[in-house]
C-alpha cells in the first residue's frame, strides 16, 4: 500500500512540475526582451539628453535669455521623458519578471519628480528674473548667472551646484526676492534627493542584474547611461 501511495503521488507531480518548466522558457525570453528593449530606449533617451545640453549651451551662446532658455529647456526635457515613458509603456509584459517590471515603473516615476522640479526651478529662476528687472538690482545679474549654473548642473546630475552661494546671496535682496530664491532652492534640493537615490539605484540594477541572471540562467547587460564628464565644471 505505501509503495501504491508513492507511485500516485509522484505520478500526480509529474505533470506539475512540467508546468513550471514550460513559463520558465517564456518568461526568460519574455524578460530578456524587455531588458533589451529598455537596453536600446535608453541608449536613444541618452543620445537626445546630450543633444539636448548641447542645444541648450549653444543658445545660452547666442545669447539667449533667462526668460528663454530655462522653460524651454525644462520644457523640452519634460516632453523627452514623456517620450521615452510612453515607449516603455508600449513594451509587451506578457511573462516578463514582476521585480523588472515593478522596478522599470518606479524608474518611470523617479523620471517624472526630475521633470517637475525642474520645471519648479526654471518657474522660480523665471520669477527672479523679472523681479530683477522690476528692482534694478544690482547684485542681479550675478545671482542670475549662478541660478543659470545652478540650473544646468541639476540636468548635468549635479543639482546643488551653486547651492551655497545662492543661499548666501540672499541675504542681499528684499523679501520677496529671499522667498523667490527659497522656493528655487527648495526645488533643487528635491532634485538633488532625486539624483542621490539613482546613485543608489545603480547599486540596486546591479543587485537586479544579478537577480535575473541567476534566475533564468543568462547574461543581462548593464543598463546605458548619460556620460557627464564632459559637464564637470
């Protein structure tokens, strides 16, 4: 009886275990697209993030004022990562890991408070400037400049750059300028947060890394990202 009783219940597992086999192909193809597919979106997003700070060196070059560049700038990288949201959001699912998933819409989320605080800051630095204009102050143009820096070292991954002295500079303007200049500040260093924990994040797409490819038994490549070496200053 008890040789009975093991003879059904291996042949009751058998067809089970099978079944595990079966998803366990789909879902190492299914995820290895993905990564790939979100491999070669972010090598695009890169690309055009460049294009982008190039752009907007040039124009500042040109000439282009306080008013212009910034909103246009924060403008024109909201709408890149609306672009690159909306293909990640195209991308098939169907078998792909829940923890790459789950952790590619966190990414998506981290993408959209980058964009909102910039936006916050270009408001703020916009606010400045014609507040500038109306006082004639002439410590202004300085404090502009280091707003301006500040502004493109937060696209540069460096948000609080020029922190320090902006904080030290207001002390020189009226009221209404020292709250213009604190919600600027406020915004960068939301920003900075932001910037801090995706360091933290490479560690963590390591960790992911090393996840899937212990799971379904193949290589995924490290993920592209923006070379700012070039923005150091």
């Amino acid at each position: 009886m008890t040789g009975l009783w093991s003879l059904i219940l291996t042949s009751c597992q058998t067809p089970q275990s099978t079944s595990q086999e079966s998803p366990s192909v789909a879902q190492r193809r299914a995820t290895l697209d993905y990564w790939n597919g979100l491999y070669e979106l972010n090598l695009q997003l890169n690309q055009h993030a460049s294009e982008l700070g190039a752009s907007v060196e040039k124009e500042g070059q040109n000439g282009s004022t306080l008013a212009e560049l910034l909103p246009k700038l924060a403008n024109d990288f909201g709408a890149l990562d609306d672009a690159y949201a909306k293909s990640v959001m195209q991308m098939t699912v169907m078998n792909v890991d829940e923890r790459l998933v789950k952790e590619t819409a966190d990414d998506l989320r981290s993408g959209n408070e980058v964009v909102k605080h910039l936006n916050g800051m270009a408001e703020a630095a916009v606010a400045y400037a014609n507040w500038n204009q109306r006082k004639s102050n002439p410590d202004g143009t300085k404090i502009l400049s280091d707003i301006v820096y500040s502004f493109l070292g937060g696209l540069a991954g460096r948000p609080l750059a020029g922190y320090d002295k902006l904080n030290a500079e207001k002390a020189s303007v009226d009221a209404e300028g020292q709250q213009i200049l604190g919600a600027y500040l406020v915004q960068a260093q939301a920003l900075n947060g932001i910037i801090e924990q995706e360091r933290a994040d490479d560690i963590k797409e390591l960790e992911l890394r090393a996840y899937l490819a212990k799971k379904y038994g193949v290589e995924f490549k490290p993920m592209p990202h923006v070379d700012t070496s070039n923005n150091s200053k």
